[in-house]
C-alpha cells in the first residue's frame, strides 16, 4: 500500500488532537477539517484545507449536512487494488482518503444530564460522524480509522516509521470502531424509547421504562488479574471510575468490585443519618453499627459479629477520621470505602500496603436504574434496582399492640439492612446496630437460627430487639423463634396467606408488628 497521504480529522474530544495533527502535517500529509476541529488546528498554526473546499459543496442546514458527500465517503470506501473502482473515482474527481479521525458528539453524555430535553438529546445526535467511521473501518484495508485519543500515539508512531500503519493495527482500530457506533447506537435508541414510551395498558406500565431489546455497550475500564477463582479470566467495564477512585492499595479484584458496590449500596441507605459505619463480607452485611461519631459506629458495627469482619469490606457515611482509622487498622481488612478520607487517618491507613482505599465520587444508585444478569444460554434477565423505601408513615401497624419509639426506630434502622442480606434473609436489631444477622438460607427460621447464635456469640442480648425479615413469616414458627430469642417487635412485608396465624402468634406474645407491604428478596 502507498504511504498515506491526506487525512479527514473532524473530531468533538480535543484531547491530544493538535500534537497528532502536528504530527501528520510534519509527515506531509494533506489535512482536511470541519468546523471547530479546523479553527483549533489554525490556530495551532496548521495549513488546513476546508472539506467544502475538497468537496466542491458547502456545509449546509446549520452544519448538519457537510460530510455526507460522495467525495467523502467514495474517497473513503473505494477499493485501492479495484481497476473499475479506480477508474470510477478518477472519473469524478474523488481523491483517497488515506486517514480518518473522527469522534462523536456527546450523546451519552448529554442524556445523562439531569432534565435534558428532547430537543437536546435529538440535536447531539452525530449523523456524518458515525458514517465516516463505518465508511473508513469497512475499508480497514487501505484506511486507517481513528475514534479514541488514546490511539494517537500508536498510529503516529507507526506512521513516523514507515509512512503508513500494519493491518493488524488497522484490524484492530476497525473493530473499535464498530464497538463504538454499536454503543452509540444503542444509547440512542434506548434513551428514545425511554422517551417515547406511551403504555397503554397496565402490563405496558410495568415494562414501560424497560427496552425491549437489550444493548448493552460499555468499554473495558481495567482488566482484572482473574475473576471469583484464578482460573477464570475477568475485566472491568464500564464507568466504574466516574463512580469510586482508588487511593490506595493492590489493584481491586474481581470479588473487591463485586463487595465494595455492595458497601456503597447499603451505606448509602445511610447517607444522611447520624456517623454509620457498615461491615460486609461476600456481599453481605456482618454488622451496622450508628454513634455520636464513627469510631462508636465502629464499635457497634464490630461487636455484632468479630468473626467475620476479618478481610471484609467496611464502608462509612461521612469522612473518615484517625480516631476510626486507628479502630479499623487493629484488624485486616480488604477495602475501606468512603466519601473522604482525613489526611491523618488516610496516611494511618497506607501504612497498610495491602488495604484498598476507596472514595466514593457519586451516589452509585444514581447510575443505571437497572440490574443485569446472565442467565446462560445467551439470556439475559433484566429489573430495576431495588431502590424502594419506607417511612414510619407507611408501615401498617397488624398487632394490638403498637411499637415503642424505640422499637419503630430498630424496625426502621434493621429494615435498611435486611434489603441488603441474601435471602432468605434476618436481622435481629436495635435503634443504632445490627444484634444478628442470618442470610442466604433455605428456611427463614434457619436464618433466624444463625441470626441468635451469632449474637449469642458475640455476646450481644437480642431481649428488646426487633426481628426484621425481608420476606413474610410463611409460618407462626419464625415469630415464635424471634419472640423467644427476645424480640419484642417484628417487620415484614405481610402477604402470606397465613398472615392471621402470624399475627394471632405475635399477639400472644405481647410482640408489636408492623407489615412494610415491600418485600425485599436479594437472590
């Protein structure tokens, strides 16, 4: 192939576009541009050459027509070793088109904004964009395609080489391509028919904000030493790190992403209370504790279970300060996520070679209101996030008799914590802590079981605790358990068919109960 000669550089993301360009035109080659791309380079000092100008017709209907010309995309698509393809281009005066460099207008972005308008979101819609990259990287074999900055520095290098890129690089810059519009395609569409959705029926609502085909694009962010075990192979995708920055410590692992988002989740639930500080292990909370300030929280949040915490997870509602930093560095932890970090606790802390220190950028319920899940045979299921809530108003009071003040704010305090257990899930708790907790259990009286004995355990009293259930009581057995353990007070969600029984049990009992009407299964 002949050395490349004139490149299209009409490109959104400046970052790293005048050196590049800067480059080429060292090299000799010919720049074509549009618009702002062309004012930048200018003014940089580049000799640029206007594309109406290349292309014998002006940019029109407020720039939404200029590169779709057959100049353009004939100087683009047409095969170098084709006689009929070259005779034709000399025929109309289409001049190759050796290198692309494009990048799109911030769709994603734009729709992420809060409040965007339709009228925005139709007018960052990129059209000439997307054509030329498909243009250029179906003829990967004669056109270099460029739509990541990052790959400036390997296409300039291979061209200061050798005047022109390998295949291989090309291949690859190709499929990147195609990558890229694939997911710019798909956010397009999924934001419209988030738009445009009308229900018309009950069952339409229920699925309204769902898409009813299922794109799912997100670029690499980090690759991972292995998944769950080492002999699986893992990467990180998507905007992870518009989310958490990693301040400290080994690279995160597989099973670190999987239990830190699980602790920002659940802290958040926490997010304007009082000092709250939360101990999870395998995606589970082993103990939340509140105080006056974070190491009492510490305190609390330990005590339920000592065990267990011993390279766990422990995330935080508010800065992180020495007193509690000093608390947490007396055992081994694998990640310490916060919103901040007091410099004095942070350099506490990073004496720990080994200990991951997260902050916390964004609320990460605020992304995606979405959960996907691979279910094997190229199925995905698809819901939206469990980000339901309930206030004291809300709860339905069942019993004859009411919960205390003290009581309704266990009930409150427990039920924030039992949404995050792995069902079936129980939490024995008090206004400010966690006094037990059992999870993932085939029967919910097991799950009371373990919940008793880790208290007992830790020598922690469950006499005047509410006992919070994520799912109803299916059976009288698990009140009765829960009542002798030492709880006076029960929620959860109510709906069994055996709900009288149920009552009728707690009612003997002197137990209060009140039913959320949410259920909150964690599979």
């Amino acid at each position: 192939m002949a050395r490349i000669q004139r490149a299209l550089l009409s490109v959104y993301d400046k970052t790293g576009l005048v050196p590049f360009a800067q480059t080429l035109a060292s090299l000799g080659l010919e720049l074509l541009s549009t618009g702002g791309t062309a004012k930048a380079l200018r003014e940089a000092g580049l000799t640029v050459k206007d594309l109406s100008e290349h292309t014998g017709f002006p940019e029109m209907l407020d720039g939404r027509v200029k590169t779709l010309h057959p100049k353009v995309h004939g100087g683009l698509l047409f095969l170098r070793d084709n006689p009929a393809h070259a005779a034709a281009v000399r025929a109309h005066g289409i001049a190759p088109i050796d290198l692309v460099v494009v990048n799109l207008y911030p769709f994603e972005q734009t729709v992420a904004r809060p409040n965007v308008t339709l009228a925005e979101a139709i007018e960052n819609i990129d059209i000439g964009g997307p054509s030329m990259l498909r243009s250029a990287a179906k003829n990967h074999a004669s056109v270099t395609v460029v739509t990541d900055p990052g790959d400036y520095d390997a296409v300039a290098a291979q061209l200061k080489a050798a005047g022109d890129t390998t295949l291989e690089l090309r291949r690859r810059l190709a499929a990147k391509v195609f990558a890229r519009t694939a997911a710019y395609d798909g956010a397009i569409a999924a934001h419209l028919e988030k738009v445009f959705s009308a229900p018309a029926s009950a069952a339409a609502t229920a699925t309204a904000s769902l898409p009813s085909v299922l794109t799912i694009a997100a670029p690499q962010a980090q690759p991972l030493r292995y998944g769950e075990n080492p002999h699986q192979r893992a990467a990180l995708y998507g905007r992870f790190h518009d989310y958490f920055r990693q301040l400290h410590g080994k690279e995160l692992s597989y099973n670190n992403i999987l239990d830190l988002t699980a602790a920002a989740s659940l802290i958040a639930e926490f997010q304007t209370d009082p000092p709250t500080l939360a101990i999870l292990k395998h995606t589970n909370p082993c103990g939340v504790g509140q105080g006056a300030d974070l190491r009492e929280a510490w305190d609390k949040a330990f005590a339920t279970d000592k065990q267990a915490p011993f390279g766990g997870i422990i995330a935080v509602n508010r800065l992180l300060d020495a007193a509690c930093a000093e608390a947490i560095a007396e055992i081994f932890s694998e990640v310490i996520v916060a919103p901040e970090f007091a410099p004095d606790g942070l350099a506490l802390l990073q004496k720990k070679k080994n200990l991951r220190l997260v902050r916390v950028l964004r609320d990460p319920r605020t992304a995606w209101a979405c959960d996907v899940r691979s279910v094997g045979a190229d199925s995905f299921l698809l819901q939206e996030r469990d980000l339901k809530s309930v206030s004291a108003a809300e709860l339905k009071v069942v019993t004859k008799r009411a919960p205390s003040e003290a009581e309704m704010r266990a009930a409150l305090f427990g039920w924030r914590v039992v949404k995050h257990v792995k069902s079936n899930a129980i939490v024995y708790a008090a206004p400010d802590r966690t006094l037990g907790i059992g999870a993932g259990q085939m029967s919910r009286v097991d799950a009371s079981r373990i919940a008793v004995w880790k208290a007992s355990e830790a020598g922690l009293s469950l006499q005047g605790s509410v006992v919070c259930s994520d799912a109803f009581f299916p059976f009288p057995d698990g009140l009765v358990a829960a009542a002798e353990a030492g709880a006076t007070a029960a929620i959860q969600p109510g709906g069994s068919v055996r709900d009288g029984e149920v009552i009728a049990a707690a009612d003997a009992r002197q137990v209060a109960m009140v039913f959320t009407g949410v259920r909150h299964f964690r599979h």
